[in-house]
C-alpha cells in the first residue's frame, strides 16, 4: 500500500499490544491506494487510522471504511 495524504498528526493516550500497556501514541488519517495496478490506483484509495507507539515504535494500520 501507498500512502497518498498525511493529515493532522495527535499524540493521545492508548492500549499497545507490545508494550502491554497504555502509552503515547501519535495518531493520524492516511489515504493510502490498495490497488497494485496503475489503471485502478486513482479509485481504490481509502482512509487508514495509522497509530504508533512513542514508546516501542510498533505502528498499527487500521481501515476505516469497511464498506
């Protein structure tokens, strides 16, 4: 996948599987393109909450438009 926006980035506080706690995580929306090929890129484009860890650094990508 191909991050296509990087939107406003925040800092707030959640459970990180690795650390096994709550730490800092910097949060943001990313529109990235699902598609591999390059005829179909432009309308297979999506929002993904992407959170990193402050802490260990483990970044976990979620869609949110499951539709």
């Amino acid at each position: 996948m191909m991050a296509t926006t990087n939107d406003a980035v925040s800092t707030m506080a959640e459970p990180c599987p690795d650390c096994g706690r709550e730490t800092s995580h910097e949060v943001n929306v990313q529109i990235l393109t699902e598609s591999t090929k390059p005829d179909n890129a432009e309308f297979s484009r999506e929002p993904y909450r992407v959170s990193e860890c402050r802490v260990c650094g483990t970044t976990t990508t979620t869609r949110m438009n499951n539709a």
